[in-house]
C-alpha cells in the first residue's frame, strides 16, 4: 500500500503524493524523538527543535510532458515557500505538519522525462502533527461543531458561519459544550465577531477577555499558538490588541481535554478552532 500525502504551501498550491504520477513509499515521517536537558543526573525538560525528515518520491508518468510538469513543479511549489520564508504544510489524513521542503537528492532522472526518484528533505520548527476542529458558538445561543479539517480563516467566510461537515445543534440558555477529543490541554484559535465590546467568554471556568471593542463585520483573534491577539478591520486592516488582555487571567490557557462548559453573555459569537497536537499523526 502506497503512502497517501497532500503537500500545499502557503499560498494554497496543491499537490497529492500518492497517485496521478507521483508516489510515497516508506519513509520517516511518523518518526520522532523527544531531546531531554538534565539537572544533577535528573531529566529537567524535554523539547524536540528543529526537526528535518526525508520522504523518498517515484515521479512515473505515462507521456514525457506530464513528467516534466511534474518534476519542475515540485521545486517551485515548495521553493515558494522557502523564499518567502512561509511553512507549507504536508498533510495525512486529518493532520498536518508546518514545514519547508528543503532539499531533493536525485536518482534514475535518465531513464526517460517522465520518470524521477528523489529525495526530499523536510525541515520544520515546529514538529508537531495538528488537527484542527471547529465549534461555532452564535449569538443565539446555537452550537455548531465541525469536529474535524482545517478551517480557513477569512472574514466574509467566518461572518456567515460557514460549516462544510456534518454538525450537531445544541440550544437553550444554560452552559454550553465545547469537546476536546486530544488527550491533554490544546492550544486553540478563538474567533470573536463583532459587533461586541469587551468580549468575554469562560471556558472551564477560566476567563478569556480582551478589552476592545469589535465592530460590525469585524472580528477579533486570540492565538494560544503563536501568543498574539488581532483585530481584523474592515477594508483589511490589523490591529495588535496584545496590551488590552485581561492581564488577571491567562488569555492563552490551553483547553483542558474533554467536554468543557462555555458560558458568555450570548451578545455575540464565536468560534473555537482546537489544535489536537501529535507527535505522529494518528492512526486510523
């Protein structure tokens, strides 16, 4: 059986490794291995750094011309990326993992145009696998839950509450659910629409509050991951709203696992995009 991945880099150029010409066989990609520091002979912290893997490719195309589209795209896909110093992503099954392709050591490129073996090099600073799941909170007091896939963030998609999976609605006024099917605390994005001032939302009993206002058709972000707060205006502007947090409650604890109960003043909605995080993806 051949490995089934999808590679896309940041501008959303896609490319399925497993089928149409180009194949994965064996590779290292599940691999992983956390590094320890030490105190007095004892294990102190573990982190993994920069991490690179190798992912063997076969290009064979039945016509010349498709081999070449094949190979020259390959580079230029991923190329993209390296010089615009944005990670692609390289996805399996529901997972995905922030990465560069950096390097391709070839092999048997002179059998025909249309066939290559090659191997790539993957490098990413951040070597986890994560699979993103959405629950739309409304004003209503409606829940939406997606459960899984990536959920692209832009603002006439996310004002609308779009939801392209099944889903599950929960009504009446007492504490909602939010469902963190990891196995420990997950980082997550919280979307705010407006128009709201001061929004604040208690998840597990912690409090997530920044003290702004969000206007019509605007919406605010707080990244647990990257450890920023944004306000995307309309016409496209940003503004960094870091220094209006709560500064008496930790506005990017993790989700603990589990059902969570959410409460808000149902003046608004939301979104909570969890970020299940893996050291492999998971097995399916």
């Amino acid at each position: 059986m051949l490995e089934q991945i999808t590679f896309i880099n940041h501008i959303n150029e896609k490319m399925e490794w497993g089928k149409n010409g180009i194949y994965v066989n064996y590779n290292d990609l599940r691999d992983y291995s956390w590094n320890f520091t030490s105190d007095n002979n004892q294990i102190s912290s573990f982190n993994m750094g920069i991490v690179t893997k190798s992912v063997p490719i076969i290009i064979c195309c039945s016509s010349e011309e498709e081999g070449l589209l094949l190979k020259n795209r390959l580079l230029e896909y991923a190329d993209k990326d390296v010089l615009a110093l944005q990670h692609g992503k390289i996805i399996i099954d529901d997972y995905y993992l922030r990465c560069y392709v950096t390097g391709s050591k070839k092999s048997k490129y002179l059998v025909n145009k249309g066939y290559l073996e090659t191997t790539l090099t993957i490098a990413t600073d951040y070597p986890h696998w994560v699979k993103e799941g959405k629950t739309s909170f409304r004003a209503n007091g409606a829940v939406i839950a997606d459960g899984a896939g990536q959920t692209p963030v832009g603002s006439k998609r996310n004002l609308d509450y779009n939801v392209d999976f099944p889903y599950d609605y929960m009504s009446g006024m007492k504490g909602k659910t939010l469902n963190n099917t990891g196995f420990v605390g997950t980082n997550f994005r919280l979307i705010i629409y407006g128009a709201v001032i001061n929004p604040t939302i208690y998840i597990a009993g912690h409090c997530y509050q920044v003290n702004c206002a969000v206007g019509e058709e605007e919406y605010l972000t707080i990244d647990s991951l990257a450890k920023t707060i944004r306000l995307s205006k309309q016409g496209g502007a940003i503004e960094n709203c870091f220094n209006y947090r709560n500064r008496n409650s930790y506005v990017f604890q993790k989700v603990p696992p589990g059902d969570n109960t959410v409460t808000w003043d149902n003046t608004f909605g939301f979104d909570v995009i969890l970020l299940d995080e893996r050291s492999e993806p998971k097995w399916i």
